[in-house]
C-alpha cells in the first residue's frame, strides 16, 4: 500500500509541475510519467483519466488546503455571519489559488467538472443551510442559495482576475457579496 501512494504522490507532483510549466493540454500523460518516473498505465490506473488528476491536484495541492474543514471550524451557527464567512472563505481560496483557477477555466472546462472544490462547497453549503431550516431558521431553497452564492462568487473572482475594472471604490466585491447575503437573511429568513 505505501508504494501506491508514493506513487500516487510522485504522478501528483509530476503532474502538477508540467501542468504549470505547460499547460494542461500540452502535458500527455506519456510526459507526466516520464516526470514521475513511473509507466503510464499507472495514471490511468490511479486516476482514470487526466482530468480526474488535474481535480486532485486541485483537491491535495490547492492553498489552504480543503475550504469545507475551514469553514467547519469557523461557523457560528448564526446564519448571517455564517453565510458572510462561506462567501470570504471561498472568495479568498479563489484568489490564493489564482494559478489553478486559470489552468481550469482556460483548459479543461470541456473535459471535466471545473474547480472541483466548488462542487463540493454548494454541498456542504447546501447541507448548512439544510440545517438550519430543518431548525425553522432559513425558509429558502438550500440548493438554489447554495448554487447562487457559489456562482456570484466564482463571478466576482471571475471578474477580479480578467476585468477588475468593473469594480469601483463603491462597488466591490465585498460589497457585492454582503449585499447578497443581506438579501438573503431578509428573504429567506424568519
């Protein structure tokens, strides 16, 4: 068993340095096997396909590691402050993982599930929010909010990287994303 994670590590590493270096569609998977040291069928064997290494890369390598413990750590259980700390917390793993965000918007959006960890963030938000409406304290939708705040999100950072002009003193995108959450708890909340 520690052999295939070493191996497993090596492929990571490898895959990670040439995806950087070159991009995700010029890196074969000959190449990154070349780089680990390993045969190539043991990419597939441990990943599939190259897309699936590139969401683990995203997963295991990504600054400040998984946002979902993070954010279980912060929580409040006070709705707002908690909706206000998913929005700053995902907003701030976007820009401290500036450099995988654009290999995956730019690359590999027709072949996989882009930024895997936002899919896992609408769960976990969409599961918080079940929560508490289970507790008589939200009243909307789980999955729609959770999908909404996401998306407003990754737009903002979307924007803050390739037209950061839109934005003024005024508006920004933390004036944006309290905006929403305080739309949210007005609507939503009892």
């Amino acid at each position: 068993m520690h052999i295939m994670l070493k191996t497993k590590e090596k492929i990571l590493k490898a895959a990670k340095l040439l995806f950087s270096e070159r991009g995700y569609k010029e890196t074969s998977t000959k190449l990154i096997a070349k780089e680990a040291g390993v045969n190539e069928v043991s990419i597939f064997r441990h990943f599939e396909v190259k897309s699936n290494l590139l969401q683990e890369i995203v997963t295991n390598f990504a600054f400040e590691g998984n946002i979902i413990e993070k954010i279980k750590k912060e929580i409040t259980g006070n709705l707002t402050k908690d909706l206000h700390i998913f929005a700053h917390v995902y907003y701030m793993f976007l820009q401290n993982n500036i450099d995988l965000y654009k290999i995956q918007i730019k690359e590999i959006a027709e072949e996989g599930e882009t930024f895997t960890n936002s899919i896992n963030y609408v769960a976990f938000m969409r599961d918080y929010l079940q929560t508490k409406k289970d507790e008589g304290k939200f009243t909307g939708h789980p999955q729609m909010v959770a999908s909404s705040l996401v998306s407003l999100i990754f737009g903002l950072f979307s924007f803050d990287v390739y037209n950061p002009d839109i934005y003024t003193d005024e508006v920004h995108h933390n004036s944006v994303m309290k905006a929403f959450v305080e739309h949210i708890i007005k609507v939503d909340c009892k």
